[in-house]
C-alpha cells in the first residue's frame, strides 16, 4: 500500500472513532470536553492498547543501550482525568518498557471528584494489574507539585520518571533516558512530547525543540541553536535545555531529593517546571532532552481545572521562584508586572536556605553559561535594535521566496491593512501576483518577512492573540516558523499550527490552533 493511501486509511479510521451515533455519543463527547478539554469519545473508543508510529529519527534505532541500567519508578498524578486516557498511559508503559526495567508505578490520586477513579480503577488495578501499580489517594487536594512529592517519597526504585495522565509513551522510550542518567547522577533528562490531538486522538511526531522562557516566567519552545547540534553523535545527542516544559522528565530519586524535591509552598501547578530547571543548572546539575526517546502528550486547548479556591497559583508561584531565584533578574519581571512587586508570596526562608546550602551560582551565570540567547528588556533597558541584537550586522540567509499559499482555499497570506504596518493583522486574500507586498521571504533564522520588512511573530505573552507583523527581533522565538509535514506551519515558541479560522468566510482570518494536519492548517510557499 502507498503511503498515501495508508495515511487515508488512517485518517478514515480516525474519522470514524469521532463519529456521533446516538444522543449517547453526543452526550459522551460534550461532558468529555467540558470535563476534559479533550474528545473523550474517541479515548473510550480506543481502548487501553494502540500502537503508536515510531517518531524516532532513524540513527535512534540502531542505537544500543547497556543492559544493566537502574529501575524506574514511574510516578503519574492525576485529577479529575478520564479514565480510558489513564489507563492507556499505564498501559503503554507497561506494553512498551521492559519489565526488569520497570520497578513500579505509582498513581497519585490528588482528592478526584470523579466516581469510576475510585472503585471502578481499584478494581482494575486489582484485578488486571496486580504487583506493579501502586494507588495513593490524597485525602485533600495538594495538586500537581505536591502530588509529585508525595508520589516520590513512596517510591523506591532507583529513578523517578514523571508522566502526566494522558500520556502514551513511544518505542524504547526509557532506555535512552535511563542510560543518560546512569552515566550522570546528576543529569535530569526530558523525552521528546510528541502531539497526541485533543480532538482526534491522533499521535503525530513533533520537532526537536528546546525549553526556554520569558521575561512574565512563562515556559516557552525554542529551536535548537546550530551551535548545539552537529556533535558526533549527531541526531542522537541529548540536546542541552535550559528549562523544562514539566509534566515529563526522569531523574535520579536520591538527587531529586537532595536537590530539595519541589518548594512545597507552591500551590496546584505553574512556574515549578521553570523553579526546578533553574535549581538544576545553577545548583551543579544538567538538563537534557533526549532525542531517542518520546512520549506522546495530549495537549488539551484549555486546563479544564482551577484550584480549589480560584487562585491565581501560577502568579503565586511564579513570585516566589523569582524571590528565591532571580537575584537582580527580579527587576525584569516586575517590570512587566508591576501590580506583584509589593504582593505576598509566603515563607521562603526554607528554599533560600536551600539555594545557600547546596552552594547555587547566581542568575547572571545561569543566564550567561546555559542561556545567553535571553533578551533583557523592560524600562531600565537599552532600547532594542532589532535585527542586529544577536546575528550581528549581517543578514540572514533567505531560503525562500514567494507567496505563501494556502491550498484549500487557494488564496494567499497577506497583510490586511499596509504591509509596512507594525501590528497588523494577517489575513487570506486573493492573490495578486503582481503586487510585490504579497511575496514573503523564509530566512535561515526561521523568520517569514513579508515585504522584505516585517516578521510574522506570535506574540509569546498571550497564546489566544492572532499572529501579528512586527519588527523582525531576531532573538528566534515568537519569529520562529517551520514548515512541516502535512504542509504544516509550525510556530516554534507557541508549539501550534497557522490554520485559517473559517475557510469559507471571506474574512480570511488566520490563528494558532492546535496541529492537526487538517486542510485549514495547510500552506505552501511558492515562487
Ligand atoms: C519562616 O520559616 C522558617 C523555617 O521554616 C521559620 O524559622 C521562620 O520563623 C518563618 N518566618 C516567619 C516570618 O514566619
């Protein structure tokens, strides 16, 4: 069979795993949504088992790992998560890791509301997982940074591998993450986060990206520097990362403990994957993403839960992380928000102690040894010069040149106002193929300039907002843009997909959205 043909046999099946046949189905896929933010229709329907595509680069597989590797603990906490996604993450690892590898998992119930979590999972457990599968339940909600310590202090195998709920893990996923710890106590190491689609379930690889984040303590995606690649390992290197994303990595248990676990004064989730990626670099350890390995992810459109009370935990923690962290650094996010410099944020005196005992290096080396591609900015600043601040005088190199095109629609991504106006919407038009402010050039910093003047930039403070035309900054990030399978247009620091919000509107209107592969999200760029 082609492969074309194959991929349209998937699509179908997929298709036909969505499909509503009764009021029953109706009523499944809505309360999953709400519940959920993913179509939990489709995660019932498929069951416990699948096979997912092998998303390795092909050097991946014919790498061997020692046989004496240490065990895992596999810690997974979970919240009001649906049941069929549950127990498809438990499932994949135990179907796709060896079982002398495996010391346990261990499923951390944070007080779920839900009644098939509590009998309907322990008799599960009991009846068709016997041995490996330990269950706590909380008794009040600690949430996600809690929940992980409490899943760790039960933990006795010799690594601890964090995986979210809605997880599947891929081929061969933890040899590559354990061997890379075994030759490195104090290595901390993430697996590729393939996309596992919120509406079809579909799993799809993703590119080699690298954590990175910004001045408001948000987690973003970066490109990988040229710089990091090209080793002689080649495309099986583990790649230097200076933060996590959070919900996946493994590490040693007893440097987990001795690096001082979590700051248990964070409350639910927010800032502690960025917390303990910081501790990590300045306190003497390494973190890395490990091409080889990946896990794919569900990523939903929206965290279909609060906190118990509706508090802001992301602010709160974020505060205290830069209280803890940042020394002068501090300035640059309270210069974005300067409503938080007089707000509270707890007892640290805990976690400064900590910093003080394990001998931590200051910010300013964190930022100038593991991530010198960080902008300073804010009102004490120089003002930024653009295009130089980090190539230098020189141009990059242009790849590509033409229209860019959008096939189901056959109509062309231009500027909706001037091409020369900063902030301007991008729209879909005719094209008009003798109008030079339709043509887009694609650089070798991954930029798209449209007119050979602005960049298409996805602004990296709110993910909601329409990608806008803005000086071209050449720091990567929000200007970053690949072009991808499936005619896909990925944006690197926001990690979605350019589609076209209603394809039969003459509006035109363009945003990111989750990639799916589907027609709205395909684009060409042509000479
Ligand atoms: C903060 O916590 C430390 C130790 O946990 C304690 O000794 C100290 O008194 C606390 N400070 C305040 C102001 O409560």
């Amino acid at each position: 069979m082609g492969k074309r043909a194959k991929r349209d046999i998937i699509l179908l099946i997929l298709l036909c795993q969505g499909m509503i046949f009764n009021e029953r189905d109706q009523e499944l896929r809505d309360l999953g949504y709400q519940k959920h933010a993913f179509n939990m229709l489709i995660s019932n329907r498929l069951g416990y088992h699948r096979d997912v595509p092998d998303t390795r680069n092909a050097a991946c597989k014919d790498k061997s790992y020692p046989v004496d590797l240490p065990v895992a603990s596999v810690v997974i906490c979970f919240y009001n998560e649906a049941l069929s996604a549950l127990l498809r993450t438990v499932h994949s690892v135990l179907d796709r890791t060896p079982a002398q590898l495996l010391h346990e998992i261990i499923l951390v119930d944070d007080d779920s509301d839900f009644d098939d979590l509590k009998g309907e999972l322990e008799e599960y457990v009991q009846k068709y997982l016997p041995g490996k599968i330990k269950v706590i339940r909380n008794t009040k909600r600690e949430g996600l940074i809690r929940g992980r310590m409490i899943g760790a202090a039960h933990a006795t195998g010799e690594v601890l591998v964090f995986l979210d709920s809605h997880c599947e893990v891929n081929v061969m996923w933890l040899q590559p993450l354990l061997a890379a710890i075994q030759q490195d106590q104090r290595t901390v190491v993430c697996p590729v986060i393939d996309i596992i689609s919120a509406d079809t379930l579909a799993y799809s690889s993703s590119p080699v990206v690298r954590g990175g984040f910004n001045w408001g303590l948000h987690f973003k995606w970066d490109l990988v520097p040229l710089s990091e690649l090209g080793g002689p390992e080649g495309a099986t290197a583990p790649i230097k990362s200076p933060t996590m994303a959070g919900g996946l990595f493994a590490m040693n248990r007893h440097y987990f403990n001795e690096l001082g676990q979590y700051d248990s004064g964070m409350d639910i989730w927010g800032g502690e994957n960025l917390e303990i990626s910081f501790r990590i670099w300045m306190c003497g350890g390494r973190l890395f993403i490990i091409p080889c390995s990946r896990v794919g992810h569900i990523f939903r459109k929206r965290r279909p839960y609060g906190s118990p009370e509706g508090q802001d935990t992301m602010t709160h923690n974020s505060l205290r992380l830069a209280h803890v962290w940042l020394d002068e650094y501090k300035e640059q996010y309270f210069s974005l928000r300067p409503d938080l410099r007089t707000k509270s944020y707890g007892n640290i005196s805990e976690r400064v102690e900590l910093r003080r005992k394990l001998g931590c290096k200051s910010f300013k080396w964190y930022l100038d040894n593991i991530y010198p591609e960080m902008q300073i900015s804010g009102p004490n600043a120089k003002p930024q010069q653009p295009i130089f601040i980090n190539r230098g005088p020189k141009r990059p190199k242009v790849l590509q040149r033409g229209r860019l095109y959008h096939l189901q629609t056959n109509k062309c991504l231009v500027a909706q106002g001037r091409p020369s106006q900063k902030g301007g919407l991008v729209v879909l038009k005719a094209c008009d193929y003798s109008d030079p402010g339709q043509i887009w050039i694609y650089n070798e910093e991954h930029e798209l300039v449209l007119n050979n003047l602005l960049c298409l930039d996805m602004s990296e403070t709110r993910s909601s907002d329409p990608p806008r035309l803005m000086k071209c900054h050449g720091s990567g990030g929000s200007q970053q843009w690949t072009f991808g399978k499936s005619n896909r247009l990925y944006q690197v620091s926001a990690g979605q997909c350019l589609r076209v919000v209603d394809p039969l509107s003459h509006k035109g209107y363009v945003a990111m959205a989750i990639c799916d592969g589907s027609s709205s999200q395909q684009w060409h760029l042509e000479g």
